[in-house]
C-alpha cells in the first residue's frame, strides 16, 4: 500500500524539513559582520583635492558603480570663495582603476583618470590609507561660450576616519 510506505517516511520528511529550517550555529550570519569583503568597498570616503578645505566624496554604489561630488571654493568674481558641489555625471571602479566626470557647475567640471591606491597610512582610518593618483581635467566654459581644459597629474589622500565608536557621555 502506498500510502503506508508515505506515512512511515513521514517523520523522515518531518525531521529533515526540520533540520534544513533549523540555523545552524558554526555558521556566521553574514548581516552581524562589518568588514568590506573586497577591497573597493573600503575605497568608499572623503580625499582631499586641489585646496585646503576642498574635498571629493567617492562612495562605491555597487560593483563597477561610483557615485559622488567635489566640493571646491569658486574662484570667479561672483562666487569667490563660496563652497560649490559638483556631484558626479558618471563614475566607474574597474579594479583599481577609477573614472569620473562630474557636472558642470558655474561654468566648469572635472574629469578624473587614475588608481586607487595604497597610500602611507598605516591603518585603515589613518589619513592618505588610500590615495586616488591620476589625471584630473578642469574643464571650463567662459562666459562667450569658449571651452577650454587644463589638466595636472594629483595625489588625492584619503582623510582620516574615525574608526571607533564615539565614547558615551555621562547623563
């Protein structure tokens, strides 16, 4: 009869369910842990640009996909020394290998070329642990409509991070 044979595999089919259902504990649950499982996703972070103050924000979306912005001073007459944000039009990680254009913002934008490197920190949170060193374009657009580039070899260090948790106050 078969379904005699299906009850008396029953508890088989139950105990197996069971164990499959069942977390096992030697495994670790992978949302519990904090580190970049590649080293693109550590690239992720505030580096220095052109002047004191002045800084580009890298964040690695997803594999192969950046996104961010440069924060500068303006240096025309009418914005002089004025924080200006120029978020990326498009960024792209391939390895090491990084590329960004960012969009135009009182007449001028960026274009990056370069690695992300190993800089002289020593620890993960240390200033220049990461170093983007490459070809940055300054693309500008006066105001009769004349396109002009300049471009310079940069070494743009990583800022320091505070890896510990801030200590608690007393209340």
């Amino acid at each position: 009869m078969p379904t005699r044979r299906f009850y008396a595999a029953l508890p088989i089919l139950l105990a197996l369910l069971l164990v499959a259902a069942t977390p096992n504990a030697n495994c670790q649950d992978t949302k519990q842990t904090a580190t970049p499982t590649t080293p693109a996703a550590g690239y992720s972070g505030m580096y220095t640009f052109l002047r004191d103050g002045e800084f580009v924000q890298i964040t690695v979306d997803a594999p192969g996909h950046v996104i961010g912005f440069v924060s500068r001073y303006g240096d025309s007459d009418t914005d002089r020394d004025v924080f200006l944000d120029h978020f990326f039009k498009s960024g792209k990680l391939d390895g090491a290998q990084l590329i960004f254009t960012t969009e135009t913002v009182h007449g001028k934008s960026f274009d990056f070329r370069g690695t992300i490197e190993r800089g002289d920190g020593k620890n993960r949170g240390d200033e220049a642990f990461y170093v983007l060193k490459g070809t940055l374009t300054e693309n500008t657009v006066d105001n009769a409509k004349k396109a002009s580039a300049r471009s310079h070899e940069v070494e743009l260090k990583s800022f320091p991070q505070d890896m510990a948790p801030p200590p608690a106050t007393k209340q």
